[in-house]
C-alpha cells in the first residue's frame, strides 16, 4: 500500500522474482493511472475543516491567514481544500504564481471591504522566479547527462539539492511579502502531518474495501506485478511498469481549475 515510491518499490521486488500486488494509497492523490487514491478524502477533509476554521480568525482580526497544506509536487489536496474551504488565492506547483498577482487579487478585495484574506498554499507551490531557476538548473542536469559530464552531473543535483532544501520557509516568506505588499497582519499556518491521521473518512473506509477486495480476487487467480486503479465505480489492473516513476498532476483544464477561477479564487497566475 502507498504512493509513488511504492510502486517503483514494487516494481524492483517484481523484477527480483516476486509476486506483487499494490494499491493506491496517499493523501497527495498523485499515483498514476488511478482516479483517486485512499487517504485522500479524509485529509481533504481535515484541510477543509481547517480553513473554516481559520475564516473566523481571519475576519475577526483583518488577518491574511497563508494556510501550507501538503502536495510537494501535486496540487491536488490543496486545490480540494482551497476551493472547499473557500480560499481567496490558491497556489499549486502546476502553477507558478506571481507575488504581485496575488498581492493585488488581495488589494482588491480590501477595496470591496473585505479586509481578510485566506491563502491556501501547496507546500511544493513555487514563484515565477523560482520555477525559472529550477529549470535552468534541470536543463543544467540534463546537458551534463548528455554530455557523460560527471563533475558537472554532481554540481547540477547539489544544485537542484539546495534549491529544494531552501523551500522549507517558503510559506513564511510569503506571509512576509503579502504583508509587505498589502499592509494586513499576516498569520502562516502549516498543517503538517496533521493531515496524515486521524479517523478515515467513508469514502475512504469504501475505497480502500473496494479495492481490496478486488485485490484478494487477482491473488485466488495467481495474476501479480499490478496496481489495483479506482475507475469510476470499477477498477483495472495496470501493470506496474506503466505506473512506476509517474506522477498523476492537477491539469491546466482540470475542472476544479476552472471552478476555482469561476468563483473568482485567484490561482496566482
């Protein structure tokens, strides 16, 4: 059981000789081939509450609350959350969002009287400016791949190493800034690991029995090397190396994407 390190796990184990079966289990959401994942929905869940219950002390004090809600690569949780939560600004690592977009989405609604704000943030969520550095030093990596450049290869990852350790106070410099930008007392709040406990929603107690389910029926017919996928109300038995190494990310066109622009949440861009 687990996300996408699991099934890479599972597919070595597989290549070793081993009969293995895995299901998709992450709060992120981001396992490929599966339309969902267990675990999710009761940590969209806590995120949600969490935002309602932030509302309150945003309003009452004139406060942007910036909300870091987990997803290092993925939006999924934050996007659910944000948009069920009714976050003003949601920011994703599928987005690259500017400072200024977000700073003035803010401003605007300080003019409407609205002198509170919610910013719910993927805690993979980067600038403008940071994603272009990140690729600059992803395009680093590859020339030195293809050029069989070891000395260079190893300058790139550490690179790349220090890029990401450094994002560990991104969210609060974010606060720092929009307070900067907007002159509202500014409040981060990160979730943590509190998304990863508590009690397991329905919907997920229903998937995670769904699947296995179906899990022990492959085992009785000696079928192994397989993901089992949540498909609508079915499922399907995807070959482990069609999931292995891929990640399953918000799309520009998803329609959450395009609910969230249609209440007027601002997305950073």
């Amino acid at each position: 059981l687990g996300g996408g390190g699991t099934q890479k796990n599972a597919l070595q184990l597989k290549q070793k000789g081993l009969n293995v079966i895995t299901l998709p289990k992450t709060i992120d959401n981001d396992v490929f081939g599966t339309d969902v994942t267990f675990g999710f929905d009761t940590a969209l869940g806590i995120a949600t509450d969490a935002i309602d219950r932030l509302h309150s002390t945003a309003h009452s004090h004139h406060r942007i609350i910036v909300v870091e809600i987990m997803g290092h690569r993925a939006g999924w949780l934050a996007l659910g959350a944000g948009i069920a939560g009714g976050a003003d600004v949601i920011l994703l690592p599928e987005i690259p969002y500017s400072i200024d977009s977000v700073a003035d989405a803010i401003l605007q609604r300080m003019k409407s009287g609205k002198n509170f704000s919610i910013v719910a943030i993927a805690e993979g969520a980067v600038s403008l400016d940071e994603a272009e550095q990140m690729r600059a030093a992803q395009r680093s990596l590859q020339n030195a791949i293809d050029s069989d450049d070891k000395k260079a290869r190893k300058q790139a990852k550490e690179t790349i190493r220090l890029m990401e350790a450094g994002r560990g106070d991104h969210t609060l410099k974010l606060a720092h800034q929009l307070e900067e930008r907007t002159g509202l007392e500014t409040r981060p709040t990160i979730l943590g690991h509190l998304q990863r406990g508590g009690t397991p929603s329905a919907a997920d107690r229903l998937l995670a029995t769904r699947l296995g389910t179906v899990c022990t029926d492959l085992i009785q017919r000696g079928e192994s090397g397989v993901m089992v996928a949540a498909r609508g109300e079915d499922t399907e038995a995807m070959p482990l190396e069609d999931v292995a190494g891929r990640k399953k990310l918000v799309p520009l066109d998803h329609p959450w994407i395009e609910s969230a622009r249609r209440v007027g949440t601002n997305l950073g861009d």
